[in-house]
C-alpha cells in the first residue's frame, strides 16, 4: 500500500482497540477509547511502513482520526480520502 486512506486509518485504529469500526467517530480522544503509546507506536510504524511519514510524537499530540488524517494529507502520504470532511 502506497497510499493510506481514510477509512483504512479508521480500521487500523479500531483493530488495534478490539472495537467496533462504526463506533469511533472522527473527532473522538482516541486514549478515551484506550489507545495507549505501545498501541500508537504500532500504528505509526505500520503507517511509515506504508509511506505515511509521519511521527509518533505528532500523533500523541492530538489523538483524534480527523487530526491524523489532516497530517497524512499534508506529509503526501494520503490517497483517496474515503471521509467527506477532507
């Protein structure tokens, strides 16, 4: 995968909490939901893996789907949004 998308952000995050993916919105806190820093360095590691560059640190900052998706966006590594807020 050479581009990340939306919705594929979305399943990766939900998988990684064991939780439903129709259950997390865009805007929530993703810590309220249990993403914890082993879970996220996970994520960031599998999305650099993909082409994202993106940082743990920057993730961490604001731990929201919207938030992280506006910074794959911006770093290049965003494909078809799949979200129509973006």
């Amino acid at each position: 995968m050479s581009a990340l998308i939306f919705e594929q952000m979305r399943q990766d995050v939900a998988t990684i909490l064991k939780e439903d993916v129709s259950q997390i919105s865009d805007e929530d806190n993703l810590v309220d939901w249990g993403l914890d820093s082993i879970r996220l360095m996970a994520l960031t590691l599998q999305w650099q893996r993909a082409g994202v560059a993106i940082e743990f640190s920057q993730l961490a900052e604001r731990p929201q789907l919207a938030t992280w998706w506006g910074l794959v966006v911006a770093a290049g590594g965003g494909g078809d949004t799949g979200h129509a807020g973006h």
